[in-house]
C-alpha cells in the first residue's frame, strides 16, 4: 500500500503531487526547490543558500517518511548554471558527506 507523506517542515506541492510516499519500505521523493515551507518563497541570496535550503527540504521529507539523507540511493540535480556547480558541491557534501554520498547525475 503507498503511504503519502506530508510536512509542513518542507513546502507543499505547487501541483498535483505530494511531496513524498512510501511503497514497500521504500521512500520516495518529489524533487525540492528551494523554497522556505511557511511562506512559500524562494531562497533568497545565490546557489549556495537556494541548496542548502533544497536539501532541507528533502531530509524533512525523508524524515517524515522514516528515512535520512543516509539512506538516500540516487539524487538528480539540476543547475541552471554549471559555473555553480563547485558552490553547490561545497553544500551538498555538507549534507551527504565526501564519501559516502548517493549516486548522483547534475544536469544543466
């Protein structure tokens, strides 16, 4: 049976989808903006706080749903701009780790 999550710590869906569920023991996410969840507005300042705030995001959801940022298997970034892609490293090994991290694909 899929189990939907739902927080408040993360925004809510903008469209018809939710922000995560569950289905046999496995957690499932919808990707994250970076968005702050009690007003609904974009991270203010540039790439390195729009992640942080993103990534957020995901571990309250994956939280929610029982899971961790440890657990995660496969992330899927996508950077308007590949000039930021150092900056956006630097904050997504923060949350990940340098070693240990999911498998990754990051798309301009």
């Amino acid at each position: 049976m899929k189990v939907i999550i739902n927080t408040d710590k993360a925004p809510s869906a903008i469209g018809p989808y939710s922000q995560g569920f569950i289905f046999n023991g496995l957690v499932f996410t919808s990707g994250q903006l970076p968005l702050y969840p009690k007003t609904m507005n974009l991270t203010e300042g540039g790439i390195k706080e729009q992640t942080w705030q993103a990534l957020l995001n995901l571990k309250f959801v994956l939280e929610m749903g029982g899971a961790s940022l440890e657990t995660v298997l496969k992330t899927t970034c996508f950077l308007k701009n590949m000039d930021d892609f150092n900056a956006f490293n630097e904050v997504y090994e923060t949350f990940f780790g340098k070693i240990n991290g999911p498998a990754r694909s990051c798309i301009q």
